[in-house]
C-alpha cells in the first residue's frame, strides 16, 4: 500500500464500503442462526467479516470507527475447517 494520503471523499466511500460490509455480515449471520450448525453461510459471514476488516484498515486512523466488528465474532465455525481454526 502506497504511503500517499488518502482524500476525505475516498475516505467517505470506504467507510460506506466498510458500513455495507458490516450489514451484509449481519444478514448472513441471522441466516446462520436460523439455518444452525454446519449451515455452508458460516464460511460466507466469515469471509464478509474478513472483507469488512480488510476495508476497514484502508482507512486512515481518524475515519476508523472504534474497536473492531465482527458480527459473526465468538461464532463456532462447523464446516469442515479444523479444530484449531478461529476458536473452534
């Protein structure tokens, strides 16, 4: 990543990036939820949490939000991943 600083505006449309991240993890994780364990939507809302973050650290420290989301976080995970993955 370039050391280049990063214009309000572009910072705008990442945090907007990051916010629909966030919101569609959450959808995901309600399907879960209803769908229980095994449901192949754990590795979706791990992978969308993932995104979130990844957005997230684009942006410079004054636009980022306070501690971290995860709205998936403290989920067991069951789809085959092993047994010392993400605190499974």
């Amino acid at each position: 990543m370039s050391e280049q600083r990063m214009d309000a505006d572009t910072a705008e449309t990442v945090a907007g990036v990051v916010r629909l991240l966030r919101r569609a993890a959450e959808l995901v994780w309600a399907a879960v939820d209803a769908e229980g364990a095994g449901s192949p939507r754990q590795l979706l809302g791990l992978g969308i949490d993932l995104a979130a973050d990844e957005a997230r650290n684009l942006l410079p420290a004054r636009f980022r939000s306070t501690g971290r989301f995860r709205s998936g976080m403290n989920r067991p995970i069951s789809s085959g991943l092993p047994s010392n993955c993400c605190g499974a």
